[in-house]
C-alpha cells in the first residue's frame, strides 16, 4: 500500500517543475510574440516616415508650381495691358 503513495508524492513532486516548464514556454512565446509586435510597430514606423517624405516632396512641387502659375497669369496680365495701351 506504501508504493502507491510513494507514486502519489514523487508525482506531486515532480508538478512544481512541469508547471515551471510551462510557465517558461509561455513567457518565451510571449517574448516572441513581444518582438514580433515590436518588429510590425518599427516597420509602420519606416512606413510613415517614407510617406511623410513623399508628401513633403510633392507639398513642395505644387507651391513650386502655385508660384509658377501666379508669375504666369501676373506676365499675362501684363501683356494683356500692353496690347490694350
């Protein structure tokens, strides 16, 4: 009758460090799991950067090209009044 007893407190023994083994898979797939997010947050980060950049590049194109247009019509307006004189 001893024996299985003996069975009984060597598993119970042994639970402690199985649960400990689990616990230390978990914290390491969470670990992953961390990373991983922190990876996607670096890349939306590069993303936006990049976006920022081209959206600077063309927000100076166009008043680039607003001011080309208003010398334009101001050049217009001026031989307009010439040949009008």
């Amino acid at each position: 009758m001893q024996r299985p007893l003996i069975v009984i407190l060597s598993f119970l023994a042994f639970l402690p460090g199985l649960a400990f083994a689990q616990e230390e898979d978990l914290t390491k797939i969470k670990e992953q799991e961390l990373e991983e997010v922190r990876a996607r947050i670096n890349d939306l980060k590069e993303s936006m950067d990049r976006s920022a950049s081209s959206r600077d590049r063309i927000t100076g194109e166009l008043q680039s090209a607003e001011v080309q247009m208003s010398e334009k019509r101001l050049r217009l307006k001026e031989l307009e009044r010439e040949r009008d004189y």
